[in-house]
C-alpha cells in the first residue's frame, strides 16, 4: 500500500491544488458552502467513492465512501470561510476582493483538500492490496461557529465509523489534542420604553441590564479556572437615542472551558448573573443556546501513532522564494524590526515537531466527534510563522505554494495513518483500548439543545 499512496500523492498534487483554490475562490460562509460542498462531492464520485449528499437534513454535508469491510476509516473535511475575511491572495497590505465579503483565514480550503488527497490516495492503495476496509470522506459543513459536526452526530452519521482522521492548517506543527469547549448563546432583556428625561420613573432600561450583567461576569473572572473564557458582544443595543429607555436589548456570549463540567457550571452561573441584572432593573431576560463544542477528547495512543507519521514527512524544506514569502507576512505581523530578528524558522518548519501543541484556547467541533470515534487531530504548518488566524492574512497565504506544501504533506501524514491503522490490527485494538480509558464512564452529549436545529440557508 505504502508505495501506491506515495505515487499518488506524488502524481496527482496540482489537482488538489486547483481544488483547494477554487474554494479559496468559492469562500462560502456556514451552512452556505453549496459551490464547494458541490466540487468535492463530483470529485469524489468520479473517483470512485459512493457519495451520499445531504447528510443529517443538512444539504452541504455529506459523506463519500469506498472500500468494504472494517475498519472505516473517516478524513473529515471542513470547506467553511469566514465573513469580512476577503482579502487578495499574496498581498501584504489589507485589500479584501471584495468588501465586506468572506474569505479562507482560518484554511479551511486546504483542509478540506488536503483530507479529500488523503482519502483518495488510501482509495487508491486500499483496493489492489486486497485488504479490508473502508475509507470515508466526511464533508463536515459549518465549523466556524455553526457546530455542523455535532449536528451530524445527533444525526447518527458518524455510526459505524471506527476511526477520524483530519488535520488544521496553522503557523506551526503539532499534535492538536486539546480544545477548549465552547457554548455560544444569547441573552434577550425585556423593559419598559419611556421619554428619559420627561419620565424617566416610568421607564425599565433592557440596557442598564445588559451593562449590569457583563459587571457581574467580569467579577465572576476571579473565579474561574486559568482555562475558562468568557467574551460577549452587543448585539443590540435598544437604538441610538440617548433620550429613550429602550425596552429591549441583547447580548451574545460565548463561554468556553477545557472540561464539560466546568463549563456547565459557568452556564449556570452566568446565567444567574443574568436573572440578577434583570431583577436589579425590573426587566426579564431570556436565555437562547445557538451551539456549542466540546472540548477534544485525547487518546494518547493515537498521538503516538501521528507524531510517528509526522517523523517521516517532516520537516518540509522551503525554496528560498517561499522563505521570501513567509518573511514579508512576518513582517506585517510581527513588524519589521522583529521579523528580522526572527530565527530562521520562518514557516515553522525547520524545527520539525514541536510535540504536543497546547492550543487550548480554541475550540473546533472536532471535539464533539472525539468524544463518539477515537480521533487524530494534527496541525501542519501552511502559513508563516506568527500569523494570526482568522485574519486577513491567513486568507492572503491560503493559495501560496508554502500551503499547498503543508496540504500535501498533511495529505501524507493521514494517508500513512491510515494506512498502518488498516494493515496493523493490533494497533487499531490499542487505539481502541486508549479510547475506551479515556472515554471512562462518561458519554457524549451537547449542550446544543433537542430542539435547535442549525441555520441553514
Ligand atoms: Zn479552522
């Protein structure tokens, strides 16, 4: 198998190229991902793969399989951009193509390319060596903030899976095996409208409760574990008339831990600070849950068997114009001054792995998958060193020659993966075995509501 998923990854590198810049072009925004969701399903049928679209009631999710028998094997592929993200391939200087509009800061093109090379290489190694096993392709719309991944597993489309493998395009390489989770929701405050300053008596300000309540958070911070996290937003502010009591107003928040439990008892807690405010004021609050993570479930075993992969494929060597490149990013941000002091190592690289990467405030909906299927999780370098994710210039590097680098060679870490997870059953047992001591005698479960649904087009 080996020297067929080496050939082909070899052979076939620009196809995955073009793929993973047409959704660099495509840059579609949660649950909205139709142009892209759409190309990698044509692909995948005309390699071969079964392709099920639609999955879980939600039409950019879908699954694509080939091969028989276990174990099933799944690459999961995320192909989401973010809004107000558009920027100008290769510029240094913000310049979105278009204003306002969405683009790939977080590499979400390269991912879902770089697992769709993976999954087709192990097909194409997969079937000649007369093994069994089944290799997935799982399209998982939605990771910015829109929990597709959770969405799919209330909806049993991850059963039958024994394995996920993916990967994150980042400034650095690493193990990525700790994942804050995360509850996003909204607090809605009634009151009562008046004239503020002909009677005002009569008035109960939705505001007053909003402002007293993100008070209360910022005192609940002491208590809370180094880990926890919590950011909130105005998401109305009951207008702009200063001589107006405004009767509504509301606050998005997001809470984040790294244990379940923690988290639970925050919701709690902030949510009790919120019936304060409103009882302070004399006004009513509503709590909504729109989605939530869970933090990423480790199996150390698994991480034994990636860094192993990883040994073999790293590190990726530059040409001194993809250096260039990355030095001109670094430059923007770190500043000049600082980006030459730098050390050569500028895309991350040269050093190799850096072990265990403690990413541990971030959260992705791969966490609710690690809970149901024992999961692999890497980071490969595709951007230069000290760039910030979910900016412009994240979007700006997603189509240079250093990402593709990064994609094929996280193409090739999960192909051999899987590859010795399909010939090797002694580990597939341990890895088994790791996630059964992990798991304990705890379940999955989500803070995302039974009756939430997501928020398709
Ligand atoms: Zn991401």
């Amino acid at each position: 198998m080996k020297k067929r998923l080496t050939e082909y990854i070899e052979g076939k590198q620009e196809v995955f190229e073009q793929i993973a810049a047409q959704i660099w072009d495509f840059a579609e925004t949660d649950y909205q991902e139709v142009q892209s969701a759409k190309l990698l399903e044509d692909f995948l049928e005309k390699q071969g793969f079964q392709v099920e679209a639609g999955i879980g009631g939600i039409p950019t999710a879908f699954r694509a399989s080939a091969g028989s028998g276990k174990p099933v094997i799944a690459f999961l592929g995320e192909y989401d951009a973010l809004p107000g993200l558009s920027q100008e391939a290769d510029q240094t200087s913000e310049c979105p193509c278009h204003i306002h509009g969405a683009g790939h800061g977080c590499g979400h093109n390269l991912l879902a390319a770089g697992s769709l090379e993976a999954a087709c290489a192990v097909k194409h190694a997969l079937e000649p060596a007369g093994l069994s096993g089944t290799v997935v392709y799982m399209g998982c719309p939605a990771e910015e903030g829109g929990a597709g991944k959770a969405f799919l597993i209330r909806s049993g489309c991850f059963e039958g899976v024994d394995i996920a493998l993916t990967w994150h395009p980042t400034p650095d390489n690493g193990i990525w095996n700790q994942a804050l989770a995360n509850v996003k929701l909204t607090y809605s405050f009634s009151g009562k409208s008046a004239h503020a300053a002909a009677c005002p008596q009569e008035g109960r300000s939705a505001l007053d409760a909003c402002e007293l309540m993100n008070v209360g958070v910022n005192y609940l911070r002491e208590h809370v574990s180094p880990a926890a996290r919590m950011h909130y937003a105005y998401i109305n502010a009951g207008g702009t008339a200063a001589n107006v009591v405004p009767s509504y107003a509301k606050l998005l928040y997001i809470l984040r831990s790294d244990r379940i439990e923690e988290l639970e008892e925050m919701l709690k807690r902030v949510g009790d600070i919120a019936k304060g405010a409103a009882l302070m004021t004399g006004t009513t609050v509503e709590e909504e849950i729109l989605y939530a993570y869970r933090e990423l479930l480790d199996v150390p075993e698994m991480d034994v068997l990636l860094t192993d992969c990883m040994k073999e494929f790293l590190p990726i060597s530059y040409t001194e114009a993809e250096l260039e490149y990355a030095r001109s990013f670094q430059a923007v941000e770190l500043g000049t001054e600082a980006a030459k002091n730098a050390k050569e190592g500028l895309i991350g690289m040269e050093t190799g792995i850096t072990g265990r990467v403690q990413m541990s405030s971030a959260s992705t909906d791969v966490g609710d998958v690690s809970w149901v299927v024992p999961t692999g999780n890497i980071c490969i370098a595709s951007v230069a060193a000290g760039t910030v994710m979910h900016k412009w210039t994240a979007t700006a590097q997603g189509k240079s020659s250093a990402a593709y680098k990064g994609m094929h060679t996280a193409a090739r870490i999960l192909a051999e993966a899987a590859r010795r997870l399909i010939e090797d059953g002694e580990l597939r047992g341990r890895i088994a075995a790791g996630f059964a001591r992990e798991l304990g005698k705890r379940e999955y479960y989500s803070l995302i509501p039974e009756e939430r649904e997501p928020d398709l087009l």
